[in-house]
C-alpha cells in the first residue's frame, strides 16, 4: 500500500495540531523551512511536540503568531508573560508572542534517517547552548556552508 502525501494550508494543520496539543495528546510533524537549521532540516525532519505547564529558555516551541501564522523556534528569552523567539537558522531575526501563544514544545526531532534525538537530553541541550552563544560571525559562516552543501 501507498502512503499518500497530504499538504494542508498551515493555517489549518497547525491550527489542528494546537488543537490536539490542547487536549494532551502527542503530535509529530514534518518540518518546512530552513529557520532552524542545522538542528532541524525542513522537510526532511520531525518534530513531536507536546503541551507543557511551563516554557524555559532555549527550548524549541510551537507558537501562534496570530492570522494563522505559526512558528518552531528557540524561545531566546522571557520576560512575565513576554517571550521572543529566535530560529537557529536566524542571525538577527526575532518574533515575540505571549506564553499563552505558545502552542507546544518539542520532545524530540526525528531526522531524516529516522534517528531521534531527546530536546531534554543533556548532549542536545549543551549543544543548542553552544550554538546559541557562538558569535554571530561563527554562526553566520558555518549557516552559509550549511546552506552551500547540506551535510549538516
């Protein structure tokens, strides 16, 4: 049997996947978009995400930007109810939202080779770490090769 591929305006599936978020349940989706490379490569990553009590720094959460736009970004501060965002993938680029836009967070990537890698674990939280306080040069070169040959 075939699996077909289904392609839904993110509006509607991310308004869905909230939704299930909401309810306790477990969601995995495929990624699009290169704003957190190289952690995550869009379609061609997972990301299984789940509904938390609390959002920390340096986690990777779903969030509603409004007008049916949504985000998987880095929360790269809080501040009360404030949180920015940041995509690995971004230089200089941020989004704010409120704790309660914050639809999810991500438990786990599942890459294109279908190994998962645990966001809680303590080698994937030291290297987001690394790479969130590495200059903006180091990070700036090492996205451009990222994007040149995508090995990473």
């Amino acid at each position: 049997m075939n699996a077909r591929k289904i392609i839904l305006p993110n509006a509607v599936m991310l308004g869905e996947v909230s939704r299930l978020l909401q309810e306790g349940h477990s969601v995995t989706i495929m990624t699009k978009g290169s704003s957190m490379s190289p952690f995550i490569r869009g379609e061609r990553d997972s990301v299984e995400l789940v509904k938390r009590d609390t959002v920390e720094v340096g986690d990777i959460v779903l969030c509603h930007l409004g007008n049916g736009h949504y985000v998987l970004h880095r929360v790269n501060a809080i501040n009360g109810d404030k949180v920015r965002l940041k995509g690995d993938g971004n230089l200089d680029a941020t989004e704010a939202c409120t704790l309660q836009d914050v639809c999810g967070t991500a438990v786990s990537i599942l890459n294109g080779d279908r190994r998962r890698f645990d966001c809680n674990s303590p080698s994937f939280k030291w290297m987001s770490r690394c790479w969130v306080a590495a200059p903006r040069i180091i990070r700036r070169y090492i996205l451009g090769i990222y994007r040149r040959i995508k090995i990473l």
